[in-house]
C-alpha cells in the first residue's frame, strides 16, 4: 500500500499495492468464473431437470427465479456497502448462494428447485455489488476497464467446459451435480479469499444501516412482482384468459413504479448521462440473457438437441463475447466508446435474427450457433464498457448507489423479460415452433430501444 488510512480517513489514495491488487483481480476472477460456471451449466441443464421433474411449464420461473430474488438482494446491497463495507455483504451473499445451490442439488419437486434457485438469487444479489465497489476504490483509475474486461472474460473458461460438463453429468451422472459441484469448489476457494480481503484497508469508518421504508418496500415489491409474472409464464396456454391478462398488466405498471425507486431518475426516459447509460445496458443485458435463455429450450424441442449440443451455443458465444470485451479493454477511449456502442446492439439484432433462421424450413439448429457468436460478440463489445463509464460521470461517495444501479438494470432486464418471454411463449403455444418467433422477436424489437439509448450515452455537450 502506499497509504494506509484509518477507517475515518476519507483520503484518496486506497490503492492496492500491485501484488495485492494481482491478488484481488485473481480472487475476483476466481469467485464470477465459479459463479459463472454455475449458471451457464444450469442454463444449458435446465430443459433436461424441469422435464426430469416433470415441470416443463414451469421452465421460465425454474429458470428467472434467481434473478427476481437477485433484484431484491442487489438492490439492498449498495446502502449495505455504502454503511459497512463490501466484505460483510460478500460473505452474506457467498453464504446464501451455496445455500442455495445445496437446496436445488435435493429438491425432491420442481417446488423446492424454485425455492432454493431463489435462495441462491438472493445470495448473488450480494456478490456483485461489492465487487464493483472495491475495484473503484482499490483500483488505479487507469487500471479498471482491464479489471471489468476480466471479470467479462471470467466468463470464457465456464463458458467452454460448462456445457460440456452439464451434457456429461446429466447424460452420465445425473443433474444434481450440475448444482453440487459449484458448492465444492467454492469451499476449497474461500480460505485464499479471507486470508487476502483481510489486509484490504477499510474504505470508511462503519456507520448505521438506515434503510428508507420506501426503498425497501420498493425492492422486496419489485423482486415479488416479477416473480408473479414467471409463475403467469407457468400457466397452461388453455388457462390463458382476459382476467389473467388483465392481472399481467395491472403487475406491469405496479412493477415499473416500484422499479423506478430503485434507478437514477429518468432512466425509463433514457435521460442523457447515468441514466441512459443504465437503461443502455439493461436491454442489452436482459435481452440477450433472456434470449439465451430459450436458446437451449428451442434447440431440444425443434431440433431435438441433447444437452451437449444445445450446451455448445452458451461455449461459442461466451467465447466470443469474451473476444470482444478483449478488444474493448484494449480501446477504452471516447471515440471507441461511442462506435462500440453503436456496433454492440446492431451487431446483436443481426445475430439475434440469424438465430431465428432455424425455425425456417430446411434450416437446421445450426443457424443458432452462427447468430448467437455474433450476438455475443457485440455485446461483449460494449456491455463492460459501461460500468466504467457510469462510474467515470459519479463521484466516489456514489459509487456504491451507482453501482447497485447497474446491477438492478441488469437484473431487472434480465428477469422481467425471462417471465415476459415466458408469457408471450405460453400465448402462442398452439402456434407450434413459431412459438419461439414470436417469443424472440419480441425481444429482438426491445434491442432497437436499447439502440436508440445508446446515442445518450453522455450529457449534453457544453456549447
């Protein structure tokens, strides 16, 4: 270190040492690369598990659950970090995920795999925010696109083997790994974590956890609201009535007014500055989770995929999605900026509308494969740009809502359209195949909004 402050000290300089920071950058990359493992295997496995639980319409909530509880969690994790410091919050938050894991490696029904994928939500809820709060206050400025960019790349190593590995223990072995494994993993990881986190100074003196009745009321109706909206996914197509209509748009609006306590005012508005940047990536991020999300569904039921194959778009895109977070930590300039984030979501509707293709007659599931390589390329292009970037318009006291912000959008995005997806594939269900069309060209059209956001991504220039 080259300072040492006390806890009351609010000096600039809490930069780690370059050992210690090597330290924390492999911790880090350790911890997402484990929880990434989990849910891409999970995401490739989970056609296979509802139907072994004979859950199948189930498959949304089973599936979006995490991240609806994850938004309740999350949005809590930011005043908790802000009031004691990110380390207890990261430890919460590891406790809960295993505990959760440990509960969907038993679960006996498909009710009790819900449950402790929600358990497990909460717990992941609290492991991000943290993260992004100790790389902006430990980390050299000029050094943080390279932290984001490795905390993207994370994702290539689970991204190659996950798929593989879930194909094999649900093909060989049997689903419950594909829950079970992470935990033990993360058990031989923790000492190295405590022994490091432990000479990391403390960013301020600890004060008071005050919550406002409001915000709190705010996020748990939030997490609850969407996880409403799943279980409609899980409703019979035949169920499908006006009043259950009707009940899915009353909790749209009640959720968008809880929402938006939790983001920067005006980012449904995609205000110029933080806000745009916020909705930016929370249609980037949660159409392209909820997309994939179908991918694996669509390729076993139209193509009869088995777990490896379907495994194998989740390793290619994650792949290249890594290639281009690469490239965009090698030009975090402004210029670059603003061309990536125009390239990213275009470069997304075209692979998007690719995968699409194989619903056509005599296109095979192949076409899946292609369109989702480009797609995560783009993404990857600009998705871990914008955390810089968000930071970089917010003072460091800040940081902590800032970064709270960024994961609710994401987690939001991501959950919301999981169960609206779910919705609009349950409503044209007797349309067969062009079921999934419907499903993914719904969430293709919310990719031109996200475009539009793009181009306010930074305030109004000074004339």
């Amino acid at each position: 270190m080259s300072s040492n402050p006390s806890p009351a000290d609010n000096s600039e300089n809490l930069y780690l040492s370059g050992h210690l920071a090597a330290w924390f950058k492999i911790i880090a990359v350790g911890m997402i690369t484990l929880v990434a493992f989990e849910a891409v295997a999970v995401a490739t496995a989970m056609p296979f598990i509802v139907d072994s639980l004979q859950g199948n319409r189930f498959y949304a909530l089973a599936s979006g659950i995490p991240l609806a509880t994850q938004l309740v969690s999350t949005g809590l994790a930011g005043p908790w970090v802000d009031a004691k410091g990110p380390k207890p919050v990261m430890y919460t938050g590891i406790v809960l995920f295993l505990s959760g894991l440990l509960a969907a490696t038993f679960s006996p029904g498909i009710g009790w795999l819900v449950v402790g994928r929600g358990i497990q939500g909460l717990g992941g809820g609290l492991l991000i925010v943290p993260l992004y709060v100790m790389v902006g206050a430990y980390v050299l400025p000029r050094k943080q696109g390279a932290f984001f960019a490795a905390f993207a790349i994370a994702w290539v190593l689970p991204s190659l083997f996950g798929p593989l590995v879930a194909g094999f223990l649900v093909d060989y072995v049997h689903w419950r790994w594909v829950f079970g494994s992470s935990p033990l993993a993360f058990i031989i990881f923790l000492p190295v974590m405590w022994v490091k986190f432990k000479q990391f100074p403390p960013l301020h003196a600890t004060k008071p956890l005050k919550m406002r009745k409001r915000f709190m009321f705010a996020t748990l109706a939030s997490g609850t609201l969407i996880g409403a909206l799943q279980i409609i996914s899980g409703i019979k197509p035949q169920e499908i009535d006006a009043y259950v209509l009707g009940g899915t748009l009353v909790i749209t609006v009640l959720l968008f007014i809880f929402i938006r306590r939790l983001l920067p005012t005006g980012t449904f508005l995609a205000r110029r500055g933080v806000p745009a940047t916020i909705a930016f990536r929370g249609l980037l991020n949660g159409t392209f989770i909820a997309t994939e999300t179908f991918l694996p569904f669509m390729l076993k039921n139209v193509h009869g995929w088995n777990p490896t194959q379907a495994g194998l778009v989740m390793t290619a895109s994650g792949v290249t999605w890594a290639v281009g977070s690469w490239i965009q930590g090698r030009y975090p300039d402004e210029k670059q900026f603003r061309l990536f984030a125009k390239i990213g979501p275009l470069g997304q509707i075209l692979g998007t509308l690719i995968t699409m293709l194989s619903l056509v007659h005599g296109f095979g599931g192949w076409w899946v494969l292609i369109g989702w390589c480009l797609a995560g390329f783009s993404v990857g292009l600009i998705y871990p740009a914008t955390s810089v970037h968000s930071l970089g318009m917010t003072p460091p006291a800040k940081h902590g809502k800032i970064s709270s912000a960024l994961q609710v959008s994401d987690t939001f995005g991501a959950s919301s359209l999981i169960a609206y997806a779910g919705i609009v594939y349950a409503l044209t269900y007797h349309f067969g195949s062009l079921a999934f069309a419907f499903t993914i060209g719904m969430l293709c059209l919310l990719i031109f909004v996200a475009l539009w956001a793009g181009t306010r991504l930074f305030p109004e220039e000074v004339k």
